[in-house]
C-alpha cells in the first residue's frame, strides 16, 4: 500500500500525447504504451514532484465529486500500476 505522504513525479523517459479526454503514455525504455482515461491523464498532470498522494486524492475527490474512500483507492491502485510500469517513480522522503 503506497503511504498518502508520498510524493510521486513522472519519469522523464516517458512520451505523453493526450487524445480524446484521455492520455497515451509511451515508456521509452520498454517500448510498451499505456493509456489513461480523463480521470487518469488528470493524475498524471498532478504528478509534478510537488504534490503528496493524500493531495492528489483530494484534486480528484473535488474534480469528480467521488467520495474519498473509492477515490483513494483508484489512485493509489492507478500509482502501483504506472510505478509498475515505469511511468513514474516515488521520490525519497
């Protein structure tokens, strides 16, 4: 389980071009493409090295009306997988 006080950036390897309400994401290194959806390309923008994952939790509970429980939850299942993957890496505390 990823800690809410966690801090998330991009990768830099990764290519992004957004098209229709969502976001293709493309790891340079592995070549694989990953796509997300309007909700997910919004995490992805919030993912600057600034903001904490509890933050991002908050932007998308307002952006959507969700309620925190199902949002925390579809974040943090969203960072696993794109951590997964190599999109994005946790910075040190």
């Amino acid at each position: 389980m990823i800690d809410k006080k966690r801090i998330f950036t991009r990768c830099a390897d990764v290519i992004v071009r957004e098209m229709d309400g969502g976001s293709v994401l493309l790891n340079m290194d592995t070549g694989v493409y990953y796509s997300l959806n309007e909700t997910g390309t919004e995490l992805w923008s919030a993912l600057d090295g600034k903001r904490s994952v509890g933050e991002i939790i908050e932007m998308i509970c307002d952006s959507y009306d969700a309620a925190p429980q199902t949002a925390g939850a579809d974040v943090v299942e969203l960072l696993e997988d794109l951590e997964g993957e190599g999109l994005v890496r946790a910075l040190e505390p």
